[in-house]
C-alpha cells in the first residue's frame, strides 16, 4: 500500500556487505554471529574477556578459547599449572619478600660504609628489573608461549645467584643481584602468571591468589632459613643453598606451566604499548599500582631496622618478617575468593585502602612491641591481597590475547614505583637524623593516594552505583 516495491528497494538499500565508507573503518556488524565476529558490539554488560560493562550480547564470541564458557575454571591441567606458578612465585617473589634480609645484613656486613639509602639500591634496583622487564617478558609470552620463558629463566636465574655468592664489592652485588638475577626472575614470574590466567575465568582472581600465596610462603620461610644458614655457613653459601632449592622448584615449573591457548605471534609494535594509555581506566589503574608500590615495599626494607631502634626484643626482630609474610598467605588467597564473588575493583579498593590507614593509624604511633607486630600482620594481609588482585583486575579491562602485553605495562609503573620508594624512605630516615617517622607517614600517604586512584578507576568502569566489578 503504497510502500516501497522489492525492486525500488534493492535500488535505494545497498547489500549490508558493501562497505558506505571509502575508508577501511570498522562499521558495526550487521549479520548474527560470524567466525570472524569474536567482539561484538555489546548491549550493556559482556562477561567476557573484556570484561568493561553491559548485557550479554545474543550471540557469544565464536572464537574457540575466548569465550567465557571455554576456560575450564579446574581440572588437573589447570591445577597442575597453578601449582608450577605457585613454585615459581615461591621461588622469585619470594626472595623479594626478603628484602629486609638483605638489607640488614649489607649495612651490618660487606656494605656497612655505604648507608642504608645506598644499600637499598641494591634490592630497590632488584625489585624495578623485575617489574619493568613484564613488558618484555609478556610480549615475548604472547608471541612464543610460556616453554622458553621458564627454562632460559630459570636457568639464568640459578646462574645469578651463584653468582651474587661470590661478590664482595658493591657494584659486584649490584650486577649479579641488580641484574642478572631479576632478568630471570621476571621471565619465570611473567610465564607462570600469565599462563595461570588463561586457565580460569570465574575463578581467576581465587586461582592467582593461590599461585601468589607462594611468595608469601618463601616470605616466612626464607628469611628465617637465611638468617640460621648466614650464622652457621656463611652468606655465600646460603646463596647457593637457595640457588640449588630455585633450580629445583623452577624445574618443576617448567613441566607444569603451560599456556592453554596457542601464542599469537605479532611483529613488535611500539603502538601495543601506548594504546592501553588511550584507556582511562587502565590510566587509572596504572597510578594506583605506582603509588602502591611506592609505599608497599618500605615496611618489607625498614621494619626490622625500625624495631632494632625502638628497642624492641632482639629474639622477636628475625621474626617480623617471617610474620609478616606468613599473615599475608591468606591475604594473597583470600581477596581472591573475595573479589570473584563481590567484585575485584571493590575489593581492590578495600585492600589497597587498609594498607595506609593501617599505617598510618598503628605503624606511626607504634611503640611496643605488640603494636609491632599487630601492624605487621594486618600489612602483610592487606598487601598481600593488592600482589593477587592486580593482575585480575588488569585482566578484567583488557583482551585474554593481550595479556602478557597489558600486565607487562601496568607493571612498568609497579617498577617505578619499587625502584625509588625504598630509597626514598632511606633518604628520608638519613634527612630525619635516623627517625623512621617521616618514611612511615610517607608510606601511608602514597598507599591512600593509589587507592584512590583504584577508585576512580572503578567508577569510570561502572560509574557510582554498587555493582560487582
């Protein structure tokens, strides 16, 4: 009646495969589901992948392994490469936890004439390498897999620390536990974190939180073990005890790591890494991990040394570490559980939150032996939860496939943020005549400052309503 006959319509609508624009920008796709259709155009939440907000859209993605419903979430591969991961960060992150270790024995040792703020190079130099290299290190995992990775780690990683147990000089230290140690440190670590979140989906916050409790476990367990095997054997030797226990858990990891998807090779873009910056809340999400880990790793460098000023008891100063760390097995698990079930950026912000008030309110005023040890087990607590959750929360706002590259980025500014704050605060205790207060006020500001940074993050995601994310 009047409208439009089939043939006047064939004239006036083009076929929906003909592009209307004479350049090659994507238009929205106007068939169903096609093979080559993997993202899309959401409705309102998509659990998936990129996981950003919005409704399920009709028809899923068709790529085989990207949707949410191909991720076992279990079974004995995936745990198996839990289990590798876990060995791995027991292994590499767990000798950062010691850092404290490390320093106390430079300044009362080999390194006596150089400082405490000089002396902190050493393991804040550690700590930056092995951030910073996850943007390598994840490229190189997205376009080979995780194999090599671990083997070449582990291997080099061996060979450094044997070699840091023959140097006497600062610069010696600082090229074997500086450099050469960390190369490998991060190629273990990158491959084993990565390879862990292609396995879960719904249970990848829980899954990363079990593989990261390994380095709170090599937190509690090594320094006591440094500290007995340094007065009994010597500090050389202790270095190659740990160098033999390393190769033999890395080893171990690298028959259980695998990768669950095929690596997806690409010629190296400097746009890969840029294009994240062009996401605000990954912006955000990259300066809440600078200024937390700006502030994380000073109670880690200067707890003990803070209690050997404060008089505390001298059998109870080897074991704030120890403490610390052992608190902080259930915080790596336990956010995990958590943020699958209430939200990873609203537990993000929680945690990171606690992590300065706690500072702020028990650490300053702090002059017994029980505040002590009471803020050190509520810290390892709560920064043991920011180590679980950061790589799930990068990964709920960016593409499995890019995984290895986005996580290598947001750690980049982790590096920073561990490079300069220990010495930072070491500056800090030297400018205050020995005081410890103005790196405890300093630790808590820049904790409270990141979780703001997280919250702002969330709320460009989701905006100000309760909601799971």
């Amino acid at each position: 009646m009047g409208g439009p006959t089939s043939d006047s319509k064939d004239l006036t609508e083009p076929s929906p495969y003909q592009s209307r624009h004479s350049s090659l920008k994507r238009i929205p796709s106007q068939t169903g589901s096609t093979n080559a259709d993997m993202f899309p155009d959401p409705e309102n939440v998509v659990e998936a992948d990129m996981e950003k907000g919005g409704v399920a859209p009709p028809h899923p993605p068709a790529a085989p392994g990207f949707n949410p419903a191909d991720f076992p979430d279990g079974g004995l591969e995936a745990w198996l490469v839990v289990a590798g991961g876990f060995a791995s960060l027991f292994s590499t992150f767990g000798l950062i936890n010691c850092v404290g270790v490390f320093v106390n024995y430079y300044v009362n040792g080999p390194l006596a004439s150089y400082g405490t703020s000089s002396v902190s190079w050493i393991t804040s130099f550690q700590i930056f390498m092995m951030t910073a290299l996850n943007a390598v290190m994840g490229r190189l995992f997205d376009n080979y897999g995780p194999r090599w990775l671990l083997i070449i780690g582990t291997l080099l990683y061996s060979f450094g620390l044997m070699m840091l147990s023959l140097s006497t000089e600062y610069y010696q230290i600082i090229l074997t536990q500086g450099i050469v140690c960390p190369v490998g440190m991060s190629a273990v670590f990158n491959a084993a974190m990565n390879s862990v979140m292609g396995w879960f989906f719904k249970r990848r916050a829980a899954a990363l939180g079990i593989t990261v409790s390994g380095s709170s476990l090599g937190g509690v367990i090594l320094p006591i073990m440094m500290d007995h095997l340094i007065e009994r054997i010597g500090f050389a030797w202790t270095i190659r005890v740990l160098g033999f226990i390393f190769l033999a858990l890395c080893g171990f990891a690298c028959v259980t790591v695998k990768s669950r998807l095929p690596p997806r090779k690409k010629p190296f873009n400097i746009g890969d890494y840029m294009r994240p910056f062009r996401e605000l809340p990954f912006v955000f999400v990259f300066l809440g991990t600078f200024f937390s880990f700006w502030g994380m790793f000073l109670p880690f460098s200067y707890i003990e040394l803070q209690a050997q000023q404060q008089g505390i008891d001298a059998s109870i100063v080897p074991y704030l570490l120890p403490i610390l760390n052992a608190v902080s097995i259930p915080g790596r698990i336990l956010p995990g559980f958590v943020g699958d079930r209430f939200g990873r950026f609203n537990v993000m912000v929680f945690i990171s939150g606690l992590s300065g008030i706690i500072t702020l309110a028990l650490w300053v005023p702090a002059q017994s032996t029980a505040a002590t040890v009471v803020y050190g087990a509520i810290f390892g607590f709560s920064s043991g939860g920011f180590i679980s959750l950061m790589p799930a929360v990068i990964a709920q706002i960016s593409d499995i496939r890019e995984i290895g590259t986005r996580t290598g980025v947001a750690f980049i500014g982790a590096a920073f943020g561990a490079l300069t704050g220990s010495p930072i605060g070491g500056a800090i205790i030297a400018a205050q005549g020995g005081s410890f207060l103005g790196t405890q006020i300093f630790c808590g500001v820049v904790m409270m400052v990141g979780m703001l940074c997280f919250l702002v993050a969330r709320t460009l995601v989701v905006g100000f309503k309760i909601a799971k994310v």
